[in-house]
C-alpha cells in the first residue's frame, strides 16, 4: 500500500484546506481497511487528528477534541482517495500531516496504523 498526501500549503488564519490522501496497491481496500489522518509539528509528538472506519463496518469517523468541529474526513471509494477538509484555521494547526491506513476496520491510534504517507506541510499564518 503506497499513500500519497496533497493539497497542502500557506493559509491565512481563518482560511480553509483540502488535504487529500490518494492510496494505491492491490491490497489497498477502504471496505476492509481504516484510515486516518495526524499531525505532527516541530518538537512535538505525531498527534491523532481524525479517522474514518472501514466502509463494511459504516464508516464511522473519529475526531481529536481540538478538531471537532472544524475538520472533517471522508472518502471516495472508487477514488481511493481520503479527504481532510480543514475549515477555521488556526496558527496551531501548522504542522506537517500525514495520512495512515490501518489492517483492521477501526483505528484511532498512532500504533493501530501500519502504513503511512510522506507528510504535506500546512502552515497558517497569524
């Protein structure tokens, strides 16, 4: 499984982004498999930020207490492709984030994710 991360950038405090996670690989399935998203900013710990479950058990999504509200995940099955739209930014959320993908249908923790992308830069500005 091979994750690709776009979509990020420069904002304004206040601005919006759509992080997009393209996955690809034959084993790759959304019906079966979780994914996520998480952050990571300098000197600081890789955090969760959202998740959505496998399709088969309803795809149910996930949320950090400092996102809800303003982020959102979601999927496009034929696509392949999780989605992070980032709404009411905050200089705080400028970190680098990554998407994740779990073997199992639920998963909300850094460990539970085997495979990761590279990491898109998201800066916002005061």
């Amino acid at each position: 499984v091979q994750l690709v991360e776009s979509g990020g950038g420069l904002v304004q405090a206040g601005g919006s982004l759509r992080l997009s996670c393209a996955a690809s690989g034959r084993t790759f399935s959304s019906y079966t498999m979780g994914s996520g998203w998480f952050r990571q900013a300098p000197g600081k710990e890789r955090e969760f930020i959202a998740a959505i479950s496998a399709s088969w058990s309803g795809g149910k999504t996930y949320y950090a207490d400092s996102v809800r509200g303003r982020f959102t995940i979601s999927r496009d099955i034929a696509k392949k492709t999780v989605y992070l739209q980032m709404n009411s930014l905050k200089p705080e959320d400028t970190a680098v984030y990554y998407c994740a993908a779990a073997v199992k249908p639920t998963a909300t923790i850094r460990d539970d994710f085997t495979y990761w992308g590279q990491g898109t830069q998201v800066t916002v500005s005061s």
